[in-house]
C-alpha cells in the first residue's frame, strides 16, 4: 500500500520532482536511529496478556454498566483508573490527588451529565515542556432499551488497558534509571461515543500547551481481528500515520520492523476511505491542531457496538503484543534527540 501510494504521488509531479522526493524521503529512513534498543524490549515485555486481562475484566464488567458518558458505570470507571495511578505511584499533572480534568455539563450534548477526563503523566528528564500524548476513550454506549450492558470489552476496554499497562512500562523504566527525556501523558478521554467532546475539551483547554505536543497516539480497539484477517491475525491497522509528517511514518515501520514484525495494514488510511475513520476517533481532534497522529485500529467486527463486545473474546496475545508496538513508538518520540518534524503539504505527497 505504502509503495504503491507514492509511486501514485511521483507520477503525478512528474520525474524531475521524483528524484527530489526520493532523496527527501531516503534521508529522512537514514536519520532515523532508534534509541535505548535492549531497554524497550525489557520494559515493553512488561505489557502482559495477564495483566491486560485483568483491567479488561473490571473495565467490561456488568458491574461498569457499559461505561456511558456521565452517567454511574462512567464514573466508576474514572474511579477504578485514578485509583489504579495513584497505586503505581503515576502522578498526575494537575497537582496532588486530582487526575480529573472536569467537563461541564454545558459543554456536552443536551441530557448529558458532567464527565470528566482522567490525566496520568510521567515527567521528562531533558525536556518536560516537549509532551507524548498517548490517548484512548474509556467511555462506551451503556446499557440498552432491552435492558442489555454493552460492555465495551474491545471498544475501548482493549486501548484503555492499554494505555495502563504502557504507563506502568514507563514507570518502571524511570524508577530504574530510564526517564524519558520528554513527558509522557496518559490521557483517558470521555464522551468518544457522543461525539469526541472528551478530546475536543482537552484540546480547547490543554494542560500542556499544544504547540509543544509532539505527537498522540490514539488508541481505539486493538483487542479483536476483523473479517479481513482471520488467516492472518498479526497486524494491526494504522491511520494517519504520514499525515502531517513523514518522519512519524517512519518512525513507526522503523521501530515495528526492528521489534515486532506486526503487519501495519493502510487500507484505511486514504482519503478515499468510505468509513472515514481518521475524522470518528479522538485523534482528529489533535490533527486539526496540527499535532502529528497515529491511530491504532483493528477494525469493525460483528460484535462491534454490540452487548455481545464481552471480554472473553478478546485475544489477550495480541492486545499485548499491539500495545507494546504502540510503547516502543512513545518510547522513540519520547526519547529521540529532535522532536520529529511536521510536513503540512503531507496530504499532497501521500
């Protein structure tokens, strides 16, 4: 896909600009060195099928009533996720105990109550100021007019496990001498379901500024294996990764192809797309603000937006395995000499 796109995009400015491109993209490969190898495959074997099971058992519970924005199973989830930091000893950058980042009940839709984004950051060693945000949404649709609990197991049970375990990852890392050079923010958003206004409060009023967040790595249901992959279970689907920078693209097959071997599938990630999944998830709110992104996807299954989205069909095996691709990336970005570079005429050359 990736090579049949550019070649596309060469065609089109013709040969002169080919070699340009050529050199300008070959260069960018060659400046890429990875850092700290043997340390990311230490730490980034820390992120476990077992331990991910375990968030994901709580989080899709029926006792979590399907998670919907504002309302009791919401709250509890907000809950079990503070709690969780605080126990890890992962502060938060809003000060002392308080990882809630309050979203009025004026911001959000009409007969939805106030919600609340759970922050979790770790502070860099070099250059705090220059953030990686790692997000995913932890709200989900609640329970049905029959009376049924959408669990929500994949979606997004699945990214906000994640996002705990690859914290815990990091925190283990600094406690043992490897503190980021830059700050990492653990961001779980509200409201995904009803519109991304947990993402779209965040970016309004960011607790780092914008102009010094580097990239966001959303996260949103990477625990399943769509239709489209039943013979070929290892891959996950990544979006927008080339949008608005070359290097961010690179990057990521770099630091995949050196650890991991998962099969990045860009069947989404065109214009052209019928779904439009680079606008529905929360990463959309940081491209429009011109912050590079990648979204991790695994695709639509038949149990998606279901009650039938339950824990027990969640390969536990490949969520670890996805979401240490998504710490070796953070890991990168956060540690790399230069923060990487945005390209704003991307969607020309791609």
């Amino acid at each position: 896909m990736k090579t049949y796109l550019i070649i596309s995009a060469l065609t089109l400015v013709g040969s002169c600009a080919t070699t340009k491109y050529s050199t300008k993209i070959q260069n960018i490969k060659d400046n890429i060195h990875l850092v700290d190898g043997a340390s990311v495959i230490k730490y980034a074997n820390t992120i476990t099928p077992k331990e991910l099971k375990e968030h994901i058992l709580i989080i899709a519970s029926d006792s979590f009533k399907g998670r919907k924005t504002g309302e009791l199973g919401q709250k509890l989830t907000s809950k079990y996720l503070k709690s969780y930091y605080k126990s890890e000893h992962i502060k938060s950058p809003l000060g002392k105990n308080s990882y809630y980042q309050i979203i009025p009940k004026s911001f959000l839709p009409k007969d939805i109550k106030a919600s609340e984004n759970v922050l979790a950051y770790i502070k860099g060693s070099e250059k705090p100021d220059e953030v990686v945000i790692i997000s995913a949404h932890y709200d989900h649709l609640g329970i049905t007019k029959e009376g049924e609990i959408n669990n929500g197991a994949d979606d997004n049970g699945s990214g906000t496990s994640a996002i705990m375990e690859i914290a815990e990852a990091f925190k283990l890392a600094k406690d043992e001498g490897f503190r980021p050079k830059r700050s990492l923010l653990f961001l779980h958003v509200t409201a995904e379901e009803i519109g991304k206004y947990g993402s779209e409060y965040y970016t309004l009023y960011p607790v780092f500024t914008l102009k010094n967040t580097i990239a966001n790595l959303n996260i949103d249901m990477i625990g399943r294996v769509d239709n489209c992959h039943t013979d070929n279970r290892n891959y996950i689907y990544l979006i927008g990764s080339n949008k608005l920078s070359n290097e961010l693209h690179y990057i990521s097959e770099k630091v995949n192809d050196t650890y991991f071997n998962i099969n990045l599938d860009y069947k989404y990630n065109t214009e052209e797309d019928s779904h439009h999944y680079y606008y529905r998830s929360d990463q959309y709110n940081f491209a429009k603000h011109g912050i590079p992104i990648i979204f991790y996807f695994n695709g639509e299954h038949e149990d998606y937006h279901q009650p039938t989205d339950t824990a027990d069909k969640i390969d536990f095996n490949l969520l670890a395995k996805r979401s240490q691709l998504i710490f070796a990336t953070a890991w990168q970005l956060a540690n790399q000499e230069n923060r990487i570079t945005i390209d704003y005429n991307n969607q020309e050359n791609f």
